[in-house]
C-alpha cells in the first residue's frame, strides 16, 4: 500500500469537507465554502477523488472506492494519465 508521502512528492493533495461551509480559496484565489466548492464540481458521491489543473480544470477522476484491494494502483493510474494529459497540454503549440 502506498503512504501518503509517497502521494505529496507526486502531487498537490487537498481534501475537501463536502459537508463544512469553512471557507477556502479556490483556484481564482476566491473565497468559497468547501460546500460550495463540492457542489460546483457536482460532488454527491464520498470518497471522490479529482486531479485538477492550475485552473480547476478536471484531468481526471476516481468516485467511490469500487475495490479496495485495486484503489491504489487505480490512483497511481489516474495520477498518470492526468500529468500526461497536463505535459500534453504545455507543450501544445497556439
């Protein structure tokens, strides 16, 4: 299983309380709660899990947990896929 330090050397993590109306700010540096925040990005299922770009956008995403014993290697598979589509992305030419 892998540990949570293995996951903040890989990525930015940020958890989100669906339920608390705390604020935070989002990715425009805009103060909104983490209720808010959830049902903007139409979050209704827990444990939801999304890989975000610098602007919110969504690059990719795990709901629920379908098999525990897979959950992991899923994660590690989503985290690829969305740096490969974020490295796609910078380097695309205008």
């Amino acid at each position: 299983m892998a540990t949570m330090d293995e996951y903040n050397k890989k990525i930015i993590i940020r958890h989100i309380d669906a339920q608390s109306f705390d604020e935070i700010n989002n990715f425009y540096n805009e103060e909104v709660s983490h209720n808010e925040f959830a049902f903007k990005r139409a979050v209704n299922f827990f444990p939801t899990v999304m890989l975000v770009d610098n602007y919110g956008s969504i690059l990719g995403k795990i709901v629920g947990v379908p098999s525990e014993e897979y959950y992991w290697t899923d994660l590690d598979e989503v985290i690829e896929k969305s740096t490969k589509k974020l490295h796609k992305r910078m380097s695309a030419e205008l």
